[in-house]
C-alpha cells in the first residue's frame, strides 16, 4: 500500500487511523493487542490516543490508552514502524490541564512514560486555551521538537481563526507549527468543518486527521432505533443522530452499500478519503473482523453519482 504525506510532518501514513479511545474502555488489553495487531498487518501505522482516553470509564483515571499501547510497543518491539499520535489539554484532574508551558512539561513526561517510548510522533493540543497565550504554547511544543521528545505537532477542536492565528504566531517568532489539524467531521456532522476549517488547511498544506468518522458507530448501521442503543457503552452517544436525517444517510448508505458489495462502515470512510482536504479518517474498531472491514475500505473508490447520493442525503 502506497503511503500518503502527514500533512508537511515528513512522515508517510496509510489513508486511515487507528482510534486508541476503545484501549481500557470497551476491549481490554488482550483485545486491544488483537486489533493493532491486524492493523498494522493490513500495512497501516498512524495510531491515535489521548492521556485523558478512557478518564470517563467506571474506575479509569486517564491514560488507559496510552499505557496499553506502551505494552503493546514493548511486547511487539514495533515502535520505529509506526506513528504514534497523543494529545494534551484536556481536564485528567481539576489542576491538570490547558497548555501552559509547565503543565505541557509534566503532561509529556507522563504521555512518554506510559507509552514507554523516547519519543511522541504527533503531539497534539487537544483543545484550544484561550487562557495561555499562544506563544507560550507554541514556544514549549518547538522546545520539545529540539529536545528530540516530540516530532511534530497538531491542533485538536481549534475553530478556524484560532488555527490561523497559532499559524501566524508560528512564522511571526519561528515557532514550530501545527501542521495536522484533527476536527469532528464525518457525514453526520459537516459544517463546522467545511465552512471555514477545510479551506483553511487545503491552503495552508495542513494534514487533516478527523475523529468520530463513523460518528460514535451510528454510521455503521447498527443503531438505526433507540431500541439498538443498549448493543454498546457508546450506544448513547448516537441517540442525536436518530432523527429524519440520520434516517436518511443510513438509507443512502446502504444503497451505496449493496450497489458495492461493501458496508455502510466502508462506504462512509471511503466518502470521507474522496475529500480532497482528509488525509486519514481516524476510525476505532473493538474485533479483528472490524478491522479488516475498515481497512477494506480505504481500498472503495466511490463515483460521482454515489457521492452525489451521500452528499444529498447528508447535506
């Protein structure tokens, strides 16, 4: 499988990311391992996780994810054949979070640790600050790059004119700048994305990584009323889309579907890859069999007459 550019990062990567939001939170460490195991298989390497992933689990504390991967890192020594993307920002205690230099500092150190790696591909500010300056932010992201601890960095839920304005801070003071950028965007829930944020990174060259792809699962097809929404711990994320338009990208899907011999879950990353601005859709997956569906996908080239489907139903 031919590698695709992270954006200007220098580091290549297969059309699709591996959401590590599922590690310590719906499969356990054994069932974790499986599916990076047949992810990496398939010949693809982005992983992405979060300290704080799975904070919100019964009994969790934030950075389940990471450290799982970390075991899996060790076990498998396969630390130089893959993209390790984390993230920083969000509350893991009611001191501990934002990006300021010092906790930036002491939330790397953690990130690494658990990881149990030298080094973090992508790190990524998770939300936006408005209460640190950018450069302060930015200033501590280029230490850590000079340091050798990060690589390259990436903005999270950063809304248009605050990604602008870290990239005008960046080539103002020569600080290193975001060259990914990862929003919610999936066939669910596409304003945000494309009214202001998908222009700005087609011009600026930025690397787009987005999350909730398959929207929570809805797109899958297996929620399609709220009687379904007890088959997973993430069944009620996706009671919002249960409505006449959910109704209806489902329908168009699974005409795209059947019309490829493929699943909604396919069709529904292969839309997203038609999209000149996305590099990756980040997509989780709990079985070994969910895996291969979701890599299968970035393989489903989609017409014009499907994607017109899709856009219409979606719009």
């Amino acid at each position: 499988m031919k590698k695709i550019p992270l954006g200007k990062t220098g580091m290549f990567i297969g059309p699709l990311a591996f959401g590590g939001n599922v590690f310590g939170w719906t499969i356990d460490q054994a069932a974790s391992f499986k599916v990076l195991d047949a992810f990496v298989a398939g010949g693809f390497n982005l992983i992405d996780t979060a300290d704080v992933y799975s904070r919100w689990a019964k009994g969790n504390q934030g950075g389940e994810s990471e450290t799982i991967i970390g075991n899996w890192l060790k076990q498998r020594g396969s630390r130089d054949s893959v993209i390790i993307a984390t993230k920083v920002g969000k509350e893991m205690a009611p001191e501990n979070k934002g990006l300021s230099a010092k906790y930036i500092r002491a939330a790397v150190e953690q990130s690494l640790k658990r990881l149990q790696t030298d080094y973090i591909d992508l790190y990524q500010s998770h939300d936006d600050d408005i209460n640190t300056a950018m450069e302060e932010t930015l200033g501590t992201f280029t230490d850590l790059i000079k340091e050798g601890k990060v690589r390259a960095i990436g903005a999270s839920n950063f809304s248009a004119g605050r990604l602008k304005h870290a990239l005008d801070v960046s080539q103002a003071h020569g600080y290193a700048r975001y060259q990914t950028l990862q929003p919610l965007y999936n066939l669910c829930e596409r304003d945000a994305y494309e009214k202001d944020l998908e222009p700005l990174c087609i011009e600026q060259e930025i690397g787009v990584i987005n999350y909730y792809a398959l929207a929570s699962g809805f797109l899958t097809g297996k929620y399609r009323s709220e009687g379904d929404l007890s088959k997973s711990p993430r069944g009620q994320g996706v009671k919002k889309y249960l409505n006449a338009k959910g109704m209806a990208i489902l329908k168009a899907l699974d005409q795209t579907a059947s019309r490829y011999h493929s699943s909604p879950a396919a069709v529904s990353i292969a839309w997203l890859l038609a999209r000149p601005s996305v590099t990756a859709p980040i997509a989780s997956a709990t079985t070994v069999q969910q895996v291969e569906e979701l890599l299968a996908a970035t393989s489903l080239n989609l017409d014009r007459t499907a994607i017109d489907l899709l856009n219409a139903a979606s719009q």
